[in-house]
C-alpha cells in the first residue's frame, strides 16, 4: 500500500532544500522470475535473472544484479555510511544522517549537463525499510554479497530460497575495543570464526596483558592481525577501537570495493597487508583524478572532496581511520573546515 506523499522540511542538513518523500511500496512477486517489485517515491526496483533495473522519472538504469546487490549489502550495512556510496557512476545515497538522498545521475558530469539527473529524499528509516526487504528477497540462497567471489555462489536465476543470516549480518562497531569487557568479542574457531586461507601464514598468538590491581578491566590488548585474518567478509571496515571521534576501522579485502564511495570528511587509510589500488575521482563529478596503488606499510589520505573505489587481488587488510564527528560535513559544505588533512 502506498502511503500519502508528505512533503516537509527538517532541520537536518539539506544543501538542496529537497521536500521528504514518504512513498512506498512492494509489488507482488513476478510470475516468471519469483522477485518482487519495490517502489520508493519515484524510483521502481525489479530484478530478473541477470540485472537489477532501477526506473526513474529521467531513465532507466540497469547494474548486474551481483554488483547491484553487493553495493546494497554495504548501503544496509553501513546505515547509508559517510557521505555518498554510489553503487555505479550513476546511482546511489548520500546519507544526511536522519535523512538521506536517492539519486540518479545527480553525481555525474553527463548526465547533469544534460538534465537526466534525478534526486529525492527520504527519512533514513523508511528507505531503509525498503532496501532491507529488496536485499533479502533478492539474494538467493548460496549468494553472500560480503564474500569474495571465489568463497560464494552466485546470484543469477529465478528466485531460489534466501540468504538471510548472511544479509542481516550488521558491522561490528566496538563500544571501546574489540575484546574489552561487555564489548564485542575476539573472533576464534569456536566462534564460527576460522583463519581464512589467506591468511594462514598471520600468527595468532595473543599478547599478554599484566595490569596493575584495580585496573584489570581498563587494560586491554589483541592481536588485530590475528583477528582480521578470520574476518568472514571482505570490504566491510568494523569500529575495531575508539577514543572519542577517533575510530579505527579495519577490514579485510578481496576483489573489489562493491561502490564508489564519496567522502563527506577526510578519511587515513594505511594498507596492512598485501596490495589495494584505489581508482580516485571527483566527488560531484566522477572525473577521474589519480590513480593510488597502495603496498604493504604505505599510509594515504583520502580527501573529503572525493570518492573512490578499491581493488584487491589476493585478500588483504586495511586500517581504515576515520573522524567520526557529526559536525565535520556540513563544516566542510560551508568551507571552515579543509578538505584534505594535510597540506605540503
Ligand atoms: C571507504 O570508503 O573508505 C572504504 C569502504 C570500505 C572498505 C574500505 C574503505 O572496505
Ligand atoms: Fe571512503
């Protein structure tokens, strides 16, 4: 059922003074194909066997249905993340945090130049709800849109089962530090958490921690290589430790990062293990700017002004740290505050 149309204005962030769309629906499933329909405002979702097609008032737009459903996965996930995920160089969210903009075309040279873009807000919730009905009607059982390629099945075909312990699988995002007392616990056999194969020249040795009377339960250390080697998902930073605003976000990486990630803050990444090559482009435009191949102990800066997409080929591990302060995108929208963390 459709709910009415409720145009309002909040007082959360909102550059393009856009109106709430509270507009929603799921269409039964299709005779032939088993998946069902989803409508959020003006944009329609189907799938059939090979491809995700997303309509909206300015065009169609078709995404392989494995690419479109692991960029979902992420945008579920991450609760719409920093900034932007574009799922392709066309569609995706820019999260407001409470409210957040579908978009079509809007983050693209072209298509702004020639009126095919296309934008609408909704609170985070509501279009949340939607896309968590859409991820899990549309993963078939055997397909895990966190795995890498070669540890999954694959998503094609009719409707068959789902998968819905894998796609309601939320980050891990520690209170203080993976480990701590009361806080979200080390990874380990017992767990379901085996050393993945990659992985298994990381030692996994625990360090020993002697602390002084008084302070056992403020005291703590783990082997974070130990621990990343038996992460079961691959492009999927989990708050690992944090001190304020200051979080440290590790993961592990196979293939490719499944969007386009647009920062709305600067974010640090310094590469663990193995290799990442990031292919680096304007946030707002998606011309291509640079090229960062990143080796084993080599430490960048992403700019706030950019999104970028990773590719790994053997499984690796990346120190993601971000800034999690609520106040820096709108500092960085008005310009107080820089858009790269470093200047030379
Ligand atoms: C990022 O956008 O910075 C990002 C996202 C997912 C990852 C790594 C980095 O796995
Ligand atoms: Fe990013």
């Amino acid at each position: 059922m459709a709910m009415k149309e409720v145009m309002e204005k909040s007082g959360i962030s909102n550059p393009r003074g856009l109106g709430i769309t509270a507009e929603f629906s799921v269409d039964p499933a299709n005779n032939i194909t088993g998946y069902k329909s989803f409508r959020a405002g003006k944009f329609q979702f189907r799938r059939d066997e090979y491809f995700a097609y997303i309509e909206t008032p300015k065009g169609t737009h078709m995404m392989s249905v494995d690419a479109f459903l692991r960029a979902l996965m992420r945008d579920v996930a991450w609760g719409f993340f920093y900034g932007t995920v574009n799922f392709d160089p066309v569609f995706g969210t820019t999260n407001f945090y409470g409210e957040v903009d579908m978009f079509y075309g809007a983050l693209n040279e072209a298509y702004v130049s020639e009126g095919r873009d296309y934008i609408e807000r909704f609170k985070s919730d509501q279009l949340m709800n939607i896309f968590k009905q859409m991820i899990s009607d549309w993963t078939n059982a055997g397909f895990d849109p966190f795995a890498a390629p070669r540890e999954t099945g694959v998503p094609w075909g009719a409707k068959n089962g789902d998968n819905d312990g894998a796609v309601s699988r939320q980050r891990v995002t520690a209170r203080r530090m993976v480990g701590m007392k009361g806080d979200t616990p080390l990874r380990s056999d017992k767990s379901g958490f085996p050393v993945n194969v990659m992985f298994h020249d990381v030692d996994q040795d625990q360090p020993e921690v002697h602390a002084e009377p008084g302070f056992e339960g403020e005291v703590s250390a783990f082997n974070l290589f130990g621990y990343l080697s038996r992460s079961d998902v691959t492009w999927n930073p989990s708050v690992c430790s944090v001190v304020k605003d200051s979080l440290f976000c590790p993961t592990t990486e196979e293939y490719i990062l499944p969007v386009e990630h647009g920062n709305d803050r600067c974010e640090w990444f310094i590469q663990l293990s193995d290799e990442i090559t990031w292919n680096i482009k304007d946030g707002s435009s998606g011309r291509p700017k640079a090229v960062v191949q990143m080796k084993p102990g080599d430490v960048a800066c992403m700019p706030a002004d950019i999104r970028h997409q990773g590719f790994s080929p053997k499984r690796s591990m990346l120190l993601v740290w971000e800034n999690g302060s609520p106040k820096l995108p709108e500092l960085i929208r008005e310009g107080k505050a820089p858009t790269v963390a470093v200047q030379f």
